[in-house]
C-alpha cells in the first residue's frame, strides 16, 4: 500500500495536468499590476496629478464584478482548442494587445488612451482569471487538485513580483515603454504553454443555451442536499484568517512599534516566502490525507497561529515572536488557500464550472469586503490582544461547518471529472 502511495505522488507530481499549472497560474497573475500598482507607479514618475492617478484605481473594477459575464464563457466555444483552451488563447491574446498598444503611449500625452488601455487589459485579465480556474478545475483529477491548485498559486506570486518589483527595476533601466514591449513578449510564451497545454478528459459539454448559462448555474448548487450550509462555509472557512489579516500591517507598526523596514523586510518579504512554502506543503500533504482532513487541519492551523499575535500585543516588540507570527500565519494561510482551492473546485458541477467558480470566489470576497470597515472600531473597543483573540474565535464556525458537511464533501470531491456525453448539448438553442 506504501509503494502505491509513493508511486501515485510521484505520478502526480510529474503529470503534464498539474506543470501547467505553474505557467498558466504565472499567466493569470502577470497582468493584475501591470494595470494596476506598476502603472501607478508609471503615471507618478510622469508627474501625473494624483487625482488622475487615484481615477486610475477604478481599473481594477473587472476583478470585482467578472462572474457577470462568466456565463459566456461557459455557453459559447471558440472555434478552435476547445471550450478551456480557445478562450484561454482569446484572453491572453487580447492582453498581450493591451500591454504592445500601451508601450507605445506617453502618461504625459495621452493619459486618457492609457486608461483605456489599462482597463482592457483588466477586462481581459479577469476574464483570462475566469477561464483559468475553470481549465484547472476541469483537468485535475481529484487527488492533484491540492497539488494543482499550489503550484498555481506559486506560478500567479511569480508572476506578481515579475510584474511588480522586477518591471519597477527595468523600467528604472531600460524605460516603461520597454518594460511593457517586454512584458507582452512574456504573455507571448503563455501563450505557447496554453497551445501545450493538455485537454480536460471526457466531454464536458457546456450549456445549451445562454439563458441555461446564466440560470442554471446557482439553481443546480441550490438543488443540491445542505447548498446553504456549504455557501456558509465558503463565507466562513477563511472568514478569521482575513480579519486578522486586514489589519496587521497597522498593529505591527502601530500596536508592537516596529519600524517601516522591519515590517517590510519580514512582513512582507518573508510573508510571501511562507504564503508559497505553506502552498507547496499543503498541496503535498492533500495528495495522502484527502479533502476533508486536510480542511480541519489546516484550518486549525490558521486558528492557531493567529494566537501568536496575541502573544506579541501582549509583550511588544519581540523580533523572535514577530518572525514566528509571520511565518506560522502565512505558512497556514497558505496551507489554507490550497484547501480552500480545493473545495471550490470540488464544489463545481462541470457543466457551469467558470460561472459557479466565479460566484463561489464573489461569495468568499464578502468576508473580506465587509469585515475591514468595521475591524478598526473592533481594536478602538477592545485592543490588540483581543481583537487576535477574536480573530481566533471567528475560524471556528468555518472549521465546524467543514466537520458537519464532511459527508457531501467527500461526495463532491469523488464525483467524475466529465458530465456524462450529451451531444443534445452541442447543439445552440440562442
């Protein structure tokens, strides 16, 4: 029995399925700065008004709001390398476009071309988004989804800080236009690895008709035993990691008194190399301990390690106990989000995958939209110490609702890759 598990990790760890992962989790992360802080950073250095560049910020709406026209995705296939791929290849295309077309604008002679630009390629880019959780939810099998979903995450971080920190470099180099010439010739090559890439298996027939898209989709979850209970559960399993989250940046500066660098240094730069590292070990340990017990785990994990914080509101500034805060709650974070991954893909029927992935992500953003407002009136009333004690306290219904509905998660994650072949479905009823 431990030659198979041993033989089966190392099939997975090898497969085409989950190295494509990497690249395309690389695509999918490689636009978000480029209409977003990099651009920021290029309209600022061209002494544009910071009214202008705060309009600039609106950009980001696609991101918000993609699962709207998600169901398009889903009803209508390209003409060419599927229903996956052909949009895949459609997106990443048109934001290979955005970025050429905005290496040859100027900030300073046209700033309104370059917004339009910007917004393009945010359109494009959470639509590439919508698409690639959908590929990657329909090509993994069941036990590489953990996996899958951890090199997806490490290839989209990748990617961030490519187009991040390494673009802010060569743009201090070789100019912006350069930097963005540069970085289409980059989606260029995803584009490569999406011709690469492997189909999904079976038929996976879509929608027959774009109203079927649009409805279909949140009916059939509805329909399902404990829909309720599971939508609770996609709200609360991250529900107290986020609130911890959405103000340690503030308490390590304010709260326990460290320095900007400090918190630069470890904070973020370490964070980011615990968030991957805690993806990387959570994505291998589910390939042997399964959906269910790598959610109960890892989400204890996430309960605990915000304790660690209460910890240092209680003693201050402590570099040991701020680097083992840090790293234990990023590593858990991670090991959480691969989990997380995991579930909703496991959730989704494969009919509708981009559209019900698409509102299950929207349903797990409430938490963090509407739990920062009122974090800062949290730590005014009851301080530090026990605003990371509640934060410990809000994991908990997550991780029981993971315990009650582990009978239909278990049934989620077993069903078949492949709705069964229709060929009714291929033909359009619009």
């Amino acid at each position: 029995m431990a030659c198979a598990v041993r033989h089966d990790y190392r099939e997975i760890l090898t497969n085409p399925r989950v190295a494509a992962m990497l690249a395309l989790g690389f695509a999918s992360g490689l636009p978000l700065a480029l209409s977003g802080g990099t651009l920021q950073a290029w309209l600022a250095t061209a002494d544009v008004d910071i009214k202008t560049i705060g309009v600039f910020s609106l950009v980001g709406l696609p991101y918000t709001i993609k699962f709207l026209w998600a169901p398009i995705m889903d009803r209508y296939v390209p003409p060419w390398f599927g229903r996956r791929r052909g949009w895949l290849l459609l997106t990443q295309f048109a934001v290979l476009t955005g970025l050429a077309f905005m290496a040859t604008l100027s900030p300073g002679d046209a700033v309104m071309a370059l917004g339009a630009a910007a917004l393009w390629i945010a359109f494009f880019s959470a639509s590439q988004d919508i698409v690639f959780d959908a590929y990657r939810t329909d090509v993994l099998r069941p036990p590489e989804r953990g996996l899958g979903a951890a090199v997806s995450v490490l290839g989209y971080r990748v990617a961030m800080l490519v187009s991040g920190a390494l673009a802010l470099i060569l743009a201090d180099q070789v100019g912006w236009q350069l930097t963005y010439r540069l970085m289409a010739a980059v989606m260029a090559l995803m584009m490569l690895v999406t011709l690469i890439s492997p189909e999904p298996e079976g038929d996976n027939v879509g929608p027959r008709s774009l109203k079927e898209a649009v409805v279909a989709p949140l009916s059939e979850f509805l329909s399902r035993p404990g829909a309720l209970a599971l939508l609770a559960l996609i709200v609360l399993y991250k529900f107290g990691d986020a609130f911890a989250g959405t103000l340690t940046t503030a308490f390590l500066i304010k709260g326990a008194g460290f320095t900007p660098t400090d918190v630069g240094a470890i904070n973020k730069g370490m964070g980011v190399l615990a968030t991957l590292a805690g993806a990387l070990v959570g994505g291998s340990l589910m390939v042997r301990m399964g959906l269910v017990r790598a959610l109960l785990l890892f989400g204890v994990l996430q309960a605990v390690t915000n304790l660690l914080f209460v910890g240092l509101a209680v003693t201050g500034k402590n570099y040991p106990l701020m680097v083992a805060a840090i790293a234990g709650e990023n590593l858990a974070g991670g090991m959480g989000t691969v989990a997380f991954v995991a579930l909703l893909m496991a959730l989704c029927d494969h009919r509708y995958t981009a559209t019900q992935y698409a509102l299950f992500t929207a349903f797990a953003s409430m938490a963090r939209v509407f739990i920062g407002p009122p974090s800062g009136l949290v730590v005014d009333a009851v301080g530090w110490a026990n605003f990371f004690s509640m934060t410990f306290l809000l994991a908990w219904p997550g991780i029981w609702l993971v315990w009650r509905m582990r009978a239909v998660v278990i049934r989620a994650e077993a069903r078949p890759q492949a709705m069964p072949s229709q060929k009714a479905s291929t033909v359009s009823t619009d």
